[in-house]
C-alpha cells in the first residue's frame, strides 16, 4: 500500500462519512494548486487526509498543531 491510500484509509476510519466530500473537494483544490506551482502533489494529498482528520478530532483548538504532531507520527509509521 502507498502512503496516499494509507492516508486515504486513516481518514475513512477516523473522519465521519458525511463529511467525506469536503475532503474530496479540498483533493481537488490541491490537485488545481500543485499543477501550476510544481508543489508536490503526493504530500499535499497526505497532508489534506490528516489535516482533515485533525480538525474532526480536535475541533478547531489548536487543530493546525495536532495535524503536523499527527502526520508526524502517521508518516513515520508509513515510511
């Protein structure tokens, strides 16, 4: 398994399903971002995945720091 279905899989398990299109729709503005700017679009995928799951789970308090502590982990595990 890759790192974005591995990210993929962490948000279907940790994110309600309801709220999946949003993620969908922020893939899709990473996606119109990366192409112009030459950003890599393989980390803003994992990082739209678990920056997502972050503020569900943490609410808006302090969400930008739990994402990075969290992708931190995540991508440790998945190396």
């Amino acid at each position: 398994m890759n790192i974005i279905e591995a990210a993929a899989q962490f948000a279907k398990a940790n994110y309600p399903p309801e709220g999946i299109a949003h993620v969908r729709e922020m893939l899709y503005y990473c996606g119109l971002f990366a192409a112009p700017t030459g950003a890599d679009g393989e980390i803003l995928t994992v990082a739209t995945y678990l920056h997502a799951v972050a503020a569900h789970l943490y609410r808006w308090e302090e969400h930008d720091v739990k994402s990075a502590e969290m992708a931190s982990l995540f991508l440790r595990e998945h190396k």
